[in-house]
C-alpha cells in the first residue's frame, strides 16, 4: 500500500555515514525514500531494485541516486566497497534470501553496517491467516521471520546483528483493518489468483495528496511518535535492526 510506505522510513537515517566520499547501498530500494535520506546525509547512494516500475517511483523521489536493476542474490558490484548497506522490507519476498545476504555482506566493507527491515512475526502470522489477498499477493511475502531465524541466517552469512527494535505500529493497525475487512467481506473473486490482482490493482491505485501529506505530518507530531513508540512493543509491523559486518 504506497499511502503507508511513502510516509515511512524504516530505519534510523541518522546512523548512515556521513559525507560525499561514503557509498550507500540500498537493496530492494522501493519508491527511493531511504535513497532520499542516505543523499540528505552527502552520502553517493545508489538503489537496486528487480522491478523497473519500482525504479521509476525511485527515480521521481530520489533525484540525485544512481539506480540499477539487479536480482538482490547476484549484486553488480565488487567485493568491500559500500560503507553502509540498506534493506528493508525485500528478504521476505526473495525466493534466495541466504544468497542475497551473502551478497550483501560482499559488498560490505569490514565493520560497515547493515540496516533492515522485515515485518513482525507477531503481526505477520494473523494477517496470513484472516486474509488471502494479504498472503497472496503476487510478488508478496513468501516467509515469516522469528528474530531467530533472522539473525541466524544473517550471522551465517558474517553479519553480527547489533542491535533492534520493533517499529511502525499504525501501520500494522491499518494492515490488522485491510485483513479483517478482507476475512469477513463476502467471497467476491472466483479463485486465489483473482484475489491477488485484485490486491495488485489497489496497490497501484494513485493516493490522493492530501492524505498522503496527513501522514507525513502526522509522522512529524511527537504525540504520534509517542504512541508509535509503546503501541510497537504490543502490535508492530515491522522489525528493524542493524548488523555489522565481521572483521575477516
């Protein structure tokens, strides 16, 4: 649903490096929000994204990185030379996730960060479970993460997670609503694969302005951080972390 991810960064923008001279990367970069931050910081940023149409929503919201399209398991680059990696909300949907974060720390020189991003697995099992156009989305999520299972994985492939949180608890209301409208709706598509476009279509469906800058502001109000700060340790929708790459 772009009317959430557009007015959200899911990592902490101020622990990306400084400077013109640091390179960021940002695998699975989306519409170029985190791109937009790592330039706000002088960083060069450059996005990858499989999917062209992504990149062109990237290309409108992050002027000044470089984008290329690229499978996040075979990266375009060689080995050490990004000071700090983003990836947020892509290992859930990549059918080689072990692949892409040996990738990741490839690229990654020793001791650079990694900051992600996958959704909650508090909040991911009761939305697979209420709906189908939630589980079922072409391109969607394709696993749930435990912390675990997560960080095990992350470790196995030389990244030390550091540190992390749970985050974006309005969002998992507005997803908890989707879900539950999707459940109790009357059966309306013939098959799962109907279901699925049709979720498809409402995605891609243009937001108006004014709510989209509704929530921008909102992201801005203390009061609303506030209650996005304890409603996270109860109901999040995502959980983010930073991994360090070990010393060889």
């Amino acid at each position: 649903m772009p009317e959430i991810a557009s007015a959200k960064l899911s990592i902490d923008p101020e622990l990306l490096p400084l400077g013109q001279h640091t390179r960021v990367l940002d695998v699975g970069c989306g519409d170029g929000r985190h791109l937009r931050a790592a330039s706000r910081r002088g960083c060069r940023a450059i996005g990858v994204d499989y999917d062209p149409l992504e990149l062109l929503k990237a290309r409108a919201n992050a002027t000044h990185a470089d984008l290329i399209a690229a499978d996040a398991s075979h990266l375009p680059f060689r080995d050490a030379i990004f000071n700090a990696v983003i990836c947020t909300e892509t290992l859930e949907h990549l059918p080689n996730d072990r692949g892409a974060m040996r990738e990741i720390a490839r690229v990654m020189r020793d001791d650079s960060m990694l900051l992600g991003a996958v959704p909650s697995h508090f909040t991911e099992i009761p939305y697979f479970r209420l709906s189908h156009g939630y589980r079922d989305a072409p391109g969607g999520h394709i696993r749930i993460y435990a912390p675990r299972v997560l960080f095990g994985r992350l470790n196995d492939a030389g990244l030390r997670v550091t540190s992390f949180r749970y985050v974006h608890f309005i969002d998992s209301l507005i997803w908890l609503r989707f879900c539950l409208s999707d459940a109790l709706a009357p059966p309306r598509p013939s098959d799962d694969f109907e279901a699925a476009v049709l979720l498809a279509v409402a995605q891609e469906r243009p937001v108006a302005r004014w709510r989209t800058e509704l929530r921008r502001a909102l992201s801005q109000s203390w009061f609303v951080a506030r209650v996005e700060r304890l409603g996270a340790l109860v109901w999040p929708k995502s959980l983010t972390f930073v991994a360090r790459k070990r010393l060889r």
